[in-house]
C-alpha cells in the first residue's frame, strides 16, 4: 500500500524530496494579512495591492528559509550516511524526516545544530545585503524582515527542549555524560514541557508585569506554539518509554515452540497434535520436511471449532517468503526494524545453521510495550 502524500511535491534538492501541505496555505495568508498594515507603514508611497504582494512574498520567502534550515539538517545526516525520507513544510515550519537515528551523540549534536546555523547564517546575510540598500524601498524591507524572522527562527530553535534542535543537541550532551541516549531522550523532553510552559507565561506574565495589557494575537501564538513543544516532548517521553524495554525484546525468549505438519493435514488434527506437544505455531512443511509456510494465528482463532475438521492447516498458512524467516539470535532494536521493514502477524525463527527454533508472534512482541 502506498504511502498518502503530505502535500504538494515541489522539487528534490540534494535528492531530498520537498513537499508543502496545504496547511501552509492558512500561514501564508495569516502572514500576508498580518503583515500588510507593516509593509504599508514602511512603504507608504505604495498602493495596497503593492503591500499585499509584499506581504505575500514575505510569507513565500520566509518558507525558503525554513526549507534551507531543514536541508541543512538532511544534508549532514546524509553525509553520515543516514537516510532521508523527505522533508515537508507546514503549518508551524518544517519537518525532516530522517528514517534512522545517528549512532553517537556527536553525529546527533552536529545535524542538530546545523539548522540554527543556516537560518542565522542566513540572517547575516540577509543583513549584510540590506545595510547596502536604500531605506525605504521594496527590497530593504523584505530583507530587514527576513533577517530579523532568521534570527528568531534560529535562536528559538536552540531553546533547549524536544522537540527544538536546542532540545536535540541537549539529548546529545546528555547522552555523551550518560551514555544512555534514552536518559538524553527523557531529559531534554521533561526540558521541553518547561519550555513550552515559558513561552506562554513570557507572553501573559511580562506584559502585566509592566502595567500592560497582554496582546492577544501573541497569546494565541505562543499557546500555538507551545503546544506543539508540548506535544513534542510527551511524544519524545512515549518513545523512551518504549526503547528502554527494547532490551526485553529477545527473540530467543519470546519464541513460540513450532509443531511441522503437512499442508494437507486437518486443522482440528494439527491443532490436537499442537496442543499434545505443547506447541503454540504450526509451521508448513513439504514432504522433504522443508518449512514453506506459517499458519496465521488470527485466520485459526476466526474459524469455527465445527468447521475446522473440515479445512486443511496449509489453507490458512501465508506462504513463506524470505523476509518472514528471521534469526533467532535478533533482539533488541535489530528486531523490531527487522519486523517493520516486513509486517506479519507470525515469523519463523531459525537457527544460522537454518534449523527451525520457532515462531516469533508480532502480538508477543507488542505485549512487552503493552505490558499486558
């Protein structure tokens, strides 16, 4: 089955493919409507058709800018050898999607930090251009605005807190103390629900403290703001949950003993054997004793006691191909991206001289996260 699009594709830099949702589109048009009466302030020989444009191209570029932030993270893990999804901007920026996770905490720390470097180093630039041009015209403004939006995008991107690049490059420092990566996971993301938190009080309590009246669009940006680090991070604590109970994940130890019967044998027959012998897997086998299919524990449990005389085992086994054969020595998380790369309900386990150990069921696999 194919995987849903996120969004417009608009290009593959670097072979990284680039996608825009279409919640980009409420962001560009709050930024065009929001900004006009800015762009009209500076620009006010203009019509405003001129700083409606102006608006929109702020909106356009700003966007260019968070995609130069996000390749900079895929280029560096691509030059680590870490593979690339694609990347896809949305309604609160960009995200990258890097399919594996870097191996040392250096690796993490640098494709981390190589974001708010593009996007500052971005600003400079945009600085640096502007200082040369007239004040007051098209292109000083939307340069003295894109270099101001790169510093805040850089600078809030190295809060230290997950989800925030700051929030990765603290897991790394973490990691590097520790040499646990899941005590950096849960540290920088405990970090991050303190971020979140701030970001809203800094809009509500600074204000007050001043004798001001909070402003009311920047309220409801920061509570945007901080419920997606807020999420984020809650997110980043499931993950952890989950990888710190990956070393139970044995296939050894959560092996199903494996009953061979031949394809044309009975189901309630293999079923009696099975439970005779203390067997929890039935596994295919040809007339040499060759194992060429597994019979799909929920088509079994579907099928009614009256009816199962009357069907044969082999008629309810998926044909075994390849990927369903796995060692019995995985565990860990050799295991489980062995299993997502090829989903099935049952594996078969073999030895490396390929004897047949057993049957690995996914369901056994996701009680040990379940706890169930």
């Amino acid at each position: 089955m194919s995987t849903p699009s996120p969004g417009l594709r608009m290009g593959r830099p670097f072979g990284i493919p680039v996608y825009v949702s279409p919640t980009w589109l409420i962001v560009a048009a709050f930024i065009t409507i929001t900004y006009e009466p800015v762009a009209a302030g500076q620009l006010p020989e203009f019509s405003s058709f001129v700083h409606y444009s102006v608006a929109l191209l702020f909106a356009v570029l700003l966007y260019i800018s968070v995609l130069v932030h996000e390749l900079a993270h895929c280029v560096v893990a691509k030059a680590y050898g870490l593979p690339v999804k694609r990347i896809t901007l949305y309604l609160l920026g960009g995200v990258s999607e890097i399919e594996q996770e870097p191996d040392t905490p250096g690796k993490e720390f640098l494709i981390s930090f190589a974001g708010p470097v593009a996007s500052l180093g971005l600003a400079g630039v945009f600085f640096g251009v502007e200082q040369l041009l007239q004040e007051g015209t098209i292109p000083q403004v939307l340069l003295y605005i894109l270099w101001f939006s790169n510093v805040i995008v850089g600078v809030f991107n190295l809060l230290p807190g997950l989800p925030l690049d700051g929030g990765r490059m603290l897991r790394a420092g973490v990691w590097r103390l520790t040499r646990n990566a899941n005590s950096g996971t849960v540290a920088a993301a405990w970090v991050g629900r303190g971020v979140a938190v701030v970001v809203v009080l800094y809009q509500l309590v600074l204000p007050l403290m001043a004798g001001q009246e909070p402003d009311f669009t920047a309220i409801v940006w920061s509570m945007i703001l901080a419920s997606f680090i807020w999420m984020g991070a809650t997110q980043s604590l499931r993950v952890a949950k989950v990888r710190s109970r990956l070393p139970q994940v044995r296939a050894r130890a959560l092996a199903r003993r494996a009953l061979p019967v031949a394809a044309d044998v009975p189901l309630a027959e293999a079923l009696r054997r099975a439970r005779e012998g203390g067997a929890g897997a039935l596994v295919i086998v040809d007339h040499e004793g060759r194992p060429t299919g597994i019979v799909n524990e929920a088509a079994v449990n579907a099928t009614p006691e009256a009816r199962r005389p009357w069907i044969t085992a082999g008629s309810l086994a998926r044909s075994l191909e390849p990927a369903l054969v796995l060692g019995a020595d995985l565990e860990g998380e050799s295991l489980i991206d062995a299993m997502r790369d090829n989903p099935a309900g049952e594996y078969l386990l073999v030895e490396r001289g390929g004897e047949i150990y057993g049957v690995l069921a996914t369901a056994d696999v996701n009680r040990v996260f379940t706890g169930v």
